[in-house]
C-alpha cells in the first residue's frame, strides 16, 4: 500500500539560516578541515576563456566527437576528499573499503542502535552529509558515508551509472548489512539497480531523485550550450559509459518488485528532477512514502531540518536496539585514519 505526504512545511526555515552553519557543522561532523569556496563553474570557465563559441562552432561541425569528449568530462567531477581533508579524530575514520572506494565512518553517540549507508551523486561529496550524519549519530546510527570512485583524488576520473552501482554493491557486500541506506541524485538510481542485483536493507531513503535519468542527462548537456544532434549524441554518450545501466532503462518494473520500505525526499523546486516524476514512483513502488518540501533545491534539501527530521525517524524506526557488537570493524578493511 502506497503512503504518499506531500507539501510538508519548513517550520519557518529558510535556506540560507542553514546555510551559515554548513561550514561549522561539516567540520564538526566529519572530523576535517572543509574548503567551502565554491567549485569552479565548468561552463563559466569556458565563457570567461572565449572557448565557449568555439564548443558551439564544433558541436555543430562535429557533433559526435564533441558529445564523446563533453559525456565524459560531465561524468567526472572536481569534488574530492583527499589526503588533507582525511584528517579524522575521535569517533570519526577513514576507512578504504577498495583502491577507488571508501567511507567516512561515524561512531553513534551512545550505544550503537543501527547502520546506515549514505551515498553522494556523481558530482558530490559526503561534505553533503555533514548536519544529516550528525543528527543521525545522535539517534544511534553507525554511518557510513561513501566517497564514490572519482572522488579519492584531484585527479579527475569518471563516476558513471556503472561505477555508481559498483561501488554501493562493494560496500553493502563488505561493509554491511546496513539497516538504511540512502542514495541522493543518480545514486538513488544507482541503489535502486544495486538493490534489484541483490544487495539487501529493511529501509531506503532516496533524495532528489532523477527517477526519469534521461532528463537530468539532456539538462547536463544544455549547460554546455549544446543542442539538437550534438545533445542527442551527449545523451547516448553518457548512456554507454554507464552501461550496462543506460539512462532509458525501464525503472518501473524494478519498483514494483521491491519489497523494502521507501521514503523519498524531494524539494518541490528541483531544478535538476522534476517533482511530478515522483507520482509515478510513490504509485509503484509497494511501500513508498513521498515527501515533498516546499524550500530548498536539489541540493540544499541535505542541509535542512525538515528534511533530515523526516529521513531521521524514518530510518531510526527500523532500528532493531543496542547492539552488542557496536564497536567492531568489518573484516578486511583498514583505517586509515
């Protein structure tokens, strides 16, 4: 049976009262020093260099190879936790879960009552998480924030549909069982196709969902400017890098089948998915509860209290209580802290 909440108010709270304690409350939560100077625009670079008429000259000219190089410089991102920013201290640790994958791991406050996963987009960062993994140590929860492929390093590399779901079966399979996992953006995807493969938890949150991925694919391309043919191809670009997960791949028939509860958090003023494609989604999936939020955007809903109150209770009340073995390390894995 479906439970479907729309138009939860804010309690009066605005953006940007959040917003000010983001920096502090990221530092305090993840244990690091936080650069919060804005990343750099990638199509505001190419206005200020004069490179951009240059893209649009040869996404006309060549609009198969310009949507080849354009598909993947959009999958990989200038978001990074490295070694610096790895700093840790009590009751916080880096742990490497796989050469290109690892968590920022919370110790609960107290004894610990639950596991949680937390998983950032493709162009994210477990930063996002700061006031949510606090609120949720506070309620009992171990949490596990994965930093995705791609994001371990200056360097930039790709984070595809492909690496995404990878990466959430890696840990579910290593790191887990988890009690709640939540996915924001394409990671909700991601978890959605991670859980249809097998990999298990009583509750799932997903966060600005772009349950319709091909829309967020043409989005992406039109902030490069592009268009028509070029952005067609820039579409299917990104589709075959995720493979096997192309971005029109049917969801609906993997919902239908789950068996886990769902709550889904979205602003109703996302401008990267589209609220309405939430209706089919509370519709279809057997247990979903959706909540719509009135403030906030695609990805300042992470920072509000609104938001992280509802994925809050509705994760901790599958927490099954105390649990003994509340301080042990998966096997295998090694803090790097």
């Amino acid at each position: 049976m479906n439970h479907v909440a729309n138009n939860r108010p804010m309690s009066g709270e605005t953006m940007g009262a959040d917003a000010g304690n983001a920096p502090s409350a990221a530092e305090d939560a993840f244990g690091f020093d936080i650069d919060t100077r804005p990343p750099r625009s990638r199509l505001l670079s190419l206005l200020k260099s004069g490179r951009h008429n240059v893209l649009l000259l040869a996404s006309r000219v060549a609009p198969a190879i310009t949507a080849a190089l354009l598909a993947r410089r959009y999958l990989k991102s200038s978001n990074f936790v490295g070694p610096v920013q790895r700093r840790t201290r009590r009751g916080v640790s880096f742990l490497q879960a796989a050469p290109d994958v690892a968590v920022i791991r919370h110790q609960p406050q107290g004894v610990r009552r639950g596991r949680v996963l937390l998983v950032h987009g493709h162009d994210g960062s477990v930063r996002q998480f700061a006031r949510l993994a606090r609120t949720l140590r506070n309620a009992g929860a171990e949490v596990d924030a994965l930093i995705l492929p791609g994001h371990l390093d200056p360097v930039r590399r790709m984070c595809s549909m492909a690496t995404v779901t990878r990466a959430i079966r890696h840990c579910a399979e290593t790191l887990g069982p988890y009690d709640g996992m939540l996915g924001h953006c394409v990671s909700a995807n991601g978890l959605l196709f991670a859980l249809d493969e097998g990999i298990t938890s009583p509750r799932v949150v997903f966060v600005s969902t772009p349950i319709e991925l091909h829309k967020l694919i043409r989005l992406g391309g039109t902030q490069y400017g592009i268009a028509n043919g070029c952005l067609d191809r820039f579409v299917q670009a990104v589709s075959r890098l995720g493979a096997p997960y192309p971005v029109d791949l049917p969801w609906q028939p993997l919902a239908a089948r789950r068996g886990e509860k769902l709550l889904a958090v979205h602003a109703r003023h996302d401008y990267a998915a589209p609220v309405k494609d939430l209706d089919a989604l509370g519709r279809i999936w057997p247990d979903a509860q959706v909540d719509i939020f009135e403030q906030g955007d695609h990805n300042s809903i992470l920072n509000m209290n609104a938001p992280i109150t509802a994925i809050t209770e509705f994760l901790s009340a599958g927490f099954s209580g105390p649990d003994g073995d509340d301080c042990a390390d998966p096997q295998g894995v090694q803090d790097s802290s």
